[in-house]
C-alpha cells in the first residue's frame, strides 16, 4: 500500500503528463456513456413524450414502472445483459460479451429508464400549458411530439446530463459485461476498483481526480443550462 | 396597391407574397348548435343549449362568471366532446378539415418557448406552409415585426396576446374563437386587439368572442348570446340585446347586479 501523500502526488502528475492509459481509459469511459446516453435520448424522449401526451387504460402502472426502473440495481442489470450476451444465451451468436459495445448496452439499460421518467415529467409539465393549443391546430401525435421536445430542449439537456453522470460513474453493470480487460473494455470506474484492489492507488486517484472534474463539469453544465434558458425566457 | 393594402391582404386571404397559399378551406361560418349539452360528473355544464349563428360578424357569448360561455365556445370548436347534442358547421359535423378552417385565441396566451417569429411559423407549418413574407405580414400587422427575433415569453401580456393573434390569423381562419382575449389587459392593449378583430371581421373572418365587457360588446358586437347556469337565455342583435334584454337574468347582468 502506498502512503496516500505519494500517491496524491503521483496521480497528479499522472494527469498532468497525460499518462497514455491514463487517456485511453478515459476515452474508452466517455465513449462508451456518451454513446449510452446518445441511445438512451433516442429511445426515452420520445417515449417519455407519448407518455407525457397520451391517455390510456394502465397509464398510471406504466408511470409507476417507469419510476420504479430508475432505481434498477447495475448489477442485475449487467447480470442481465451477461446471461443474454453469454454463449449460451439467446444473443451469445453475436460475440459482444466482454466488448465495448455490450458495456453501452448495460448502460442503455442502465439509464433509458431515467431519461424516460424525467423526460415524461418536464414534457408532461409543458404539455399541460400547450394541449389546446395544439387540439386546436389540429397537429398530429408526431408534431406535438417534436414541438414538446424543442420547446423544453434545455431541460431535457438537464435530463441527458443527469442520465450521463449516472452512466459514467456506474460501475457493477459494466464490470461484468465488460470483464475490465486492460486496452479493451476497462474504464474509469472498473479500473478504479481494480487498482484500489491491489493497493495501487496512483492511477486510482488520478482516474478519481478525472471522474471529480466530469462530476463538477456536469453539473456546471446543467447550471449554465440553466441561467441560458432564463436568460432567453425558455425555462 | 399600398404596402399595407398588400400585407393586410396577404394576411386575412392566406395568400402568400411568393404566390405560396393556405390549402383552401370549406366555408364553416354558418355555425348550428342542437341540444347541446355537457355533463362531467353527474353536474349538467351546459344545457340544451341550441343556437343558429349568423355566419358573419361578430358573435359576443357573455354571461355572469360560471355561465358556461368558455365551455360553450371549447364544445363549438370540439376542444370539448358533447355529452349529448352536437354542432354543424356550414352544415356538417365537425371534422379535422373543418377544424383547421378555425383558429382559437385563448384567455391566457399560450406562447411556445421560441421567438416571436417562429411562434407564426409554427402555426404556418401546422398548414403545411413556409412563407417568411405571409410571417412578416402578420406581424407587422399586429405591430410586433419589430420584435421577430425576440424570445415570444420576454413580450408583454398584450404583446403576446397580439402574437397569440397573429398565430390564429395565419392560418387564415374562416371562424375564429375567442376566449375572453383582453381579460387583464391595458385599454390600450384591448384596444389594439380590437381593432385587429375587427380588420378580421371586414375580411370575412366569423368570430365568436367571449367576453364579460359591457362596454367590449357595445363596440364590438353584431349579435350576443347571453348564457346563464349553462343555458341559453337570449341570443339576438347586440343593439336589442343591450337596450331591451327579455330576460331578469340578462337584465341583471347588465345592471350590475348579481345574477340568479
């Protein structure tokens, strides 16, 4: 184990230098939640927004199921995805166990659920203003759709980023999807918990240090959203 | 042809300054209702309320608050199914086409979270039409072509009422519905309204207006229908109606007095 003073400093100068596993982690890490996130909008928003505009018989289970799924434990979501993805599953003919792309597909799972939820809210608020206007423009399902989804662009900016930190600071679903194999599938968080494992918290901290500023990026990303949408009244 | 000759037309007929139009819409303004009624729960709204409107001019609905004349005006446009009876439209039962040939202006302006000039461009898209010269024809005919690039919400209630107009008036309505659309607004604001709403009705535009402004309907009015607890009590010309009401009710509203 090292002294916490030396590794504090190592990992620093780890990220100063821009140490080369140090860079390809990250990117791995980035590439593979902003392609999560990225999947996650395109399949959530617009279902958020159906939910969000349309009436019909179980809604209010469909609500409760889309709350509940929030809180979706990654490791059972990668324990899912592993036994699909297996050989012996019913998609092991793909060969994506252990890939990055099995690693974007638990994470998909992981944060669909949360872009759908907020997004149903935020879009639902919004609809509640704009319905009769749209009844009385007479706009098809698919306008009020794309007219809810510009109109509350900036929140749902908001809602991306939280479903993006989920993402990139999770890190049971990917552990066993990916398999943390070194130049392949191992990101910030798994290689976080490998390298505290063997006592070698250099790389753990300086990836600590990484994870931290995406955390205060995000997060000063979503403020600035903010003040941008009061600033031009779409709030 | 002056400039604002040509705007102002370009604006009540739909047709476009590049020659681009609105699809053509079936005249509607001949507007029937039969036993209207509306129910929710077990408490009658509206009742057997049966009307032939004018198709032209300006129809004011007035009443004491809790008449029904929101409800009325949303069960004419089919914001609002019946619970029984029903509306023709030019003699036919309301559909979508029907529908599009009408526009509605809302008590409390709905602005979409854009600029003022993609608020009028979403209602032109709606109709399938992209033509900057017909947006900026109406907004300057509601005198907002100076404020196009700004966010619609940074507009003042009677601005944005204005845009509100504007975007019913894009579509080149055959009827236009109004609910109440100088409510809390500045004499000068309802001032401006009403002298676009009555541009609207010289061009041929049928409008159903509701409002609780005596003096509204004295400027404004052709004929009035007078609601009361969900029924239909008088509908008559606007001179009769506001000189001679048949009923107590009607005759106590324009009193001042509470209406039983």
């Amino acid at each position: 184990m090292q002294d916490f003073g030396e590794a504090f400093q190592l990992a620093v100068s780890l990220v100063l230098s821009g140490d080369a596993d140090l860079v390809e982690i990250v990117a791995l890490s980035l590439k593979v939640s902003l392609t999560a996130i990225g999947l996650a909008c395109v399949i959530g928003l617009p279902l958020g927004a159906i939910v969000a505009i349309t009436r019909f018989p179980g809604r209010n289970a469909v609500l409760i199921l889309f709350n509940a799924l929030m809180g979706l434990p990654p490791v059972v979501v990668g324990l899912i995805v592993y036994l699909h993805l297996s050989r012996a599953g019913p998609l092991g003919f793909l060969g994506l166990l252990y890939t990055p792309t099995a690693m974007i597909i638990a994470q998909t799972i992981l944060i669909t659920p949360i872009v759908m939820a907020l997004s149903r809210q935020v879009l639902e608020d919004l609809n509640a203003e704009y319905a009769e206007q749209f009844r009385s423009l007479v706009l098809s399902r698919w306008q009020q759709v794309r007219a809810l989804i510009w109109d509350a662009r900036f929140s749902l900016m908001t809602v991306a980023l939280a479903g993006f930190g989920r993402a990139v600071a999770e890190v049971g679903a990917v552990m066993i999807v990916g398999g943390n194999i070194d130049h392949l599938t191992r990101v910030m968080t798994t290689a976080i918990a490998l390298e505290t494992s063997k006592g070698d918290l250099s790389l753990a901290l300086a990836l600590g240090m990484v994870l931290m500023v995406i955390a205060l990026g995000v997060n000063a990303m979503v403020q600035s959203l903010r003040m941008t949408a009061v600033r031009h009244a779409y709030a | 042809m002056p400039m604002r000759d040509v705007a102002l037309n370009t604006v009540m007929t739909g047709n476009g300054a590049d020659g681009a139009a609105l699809p053509m819409v079936p005249d509607i303004r001949a507007v029937t209702t039969s036993d209207l009624c509306l129910t929710i729960g077990d408490k009658p709204l509206i009742r057997d309320v049966s009307l032939s409107l004018s198709p032209d001019g300006i129809t004011m609905i007035m009443g004491p608050n809790g008449a029904g004349k929101s409800l009325l005006l949303r069960l004419i446009h089919g914001l609002l199914p019946p619970s029984s009876g029903g509306v023709l439209w030019g003699g036919q039962t309301l559909s979508d086409d029907l529908r599009r040939a009408q526009s509605m202006v809302f008590q409390k302006p709905v602005v979409l979270r854009r600029s003022v000039a993609a608020n009028v461009e979403f209602a032109l898209k709606a109709r399938g039409v992209r033509d900057a010269a017909r947006r900026d024809a109406l907004l300057d005919h509601v005198g907002l072509l100076d404020h196009a690039r700004q966010p619609a919400r940074l507009l003042s209630g009677g601005e944005q009422q204005r845009l509100s107009l504007a975007r019913a008036l894009a579509t080149a309505p055959k009827v236009m519905l109004m609910d109440e659309p100088t409510a809390s607004l500045d004499p000068a604001s309802v001032l401006k309204i009403e002298e676009i709403v009555l541009e609207a009705r010289a061009n041929g535009t049928k409008i159903i207006f509701v409002t609780h402004d005596l003096g509204q309907a004295g400027r404004l009015a052709d004929d009035i229908i007078f609601m009361n607890q969900g029924r239909l009590h008088e509908y008559g010309p606007s001179d009769l109606f506001l000189s001679r009401p048949e009923t107590q009710a009607a005759r106590d509203f324009l009193q001042g007095r509470i209406v039983a």
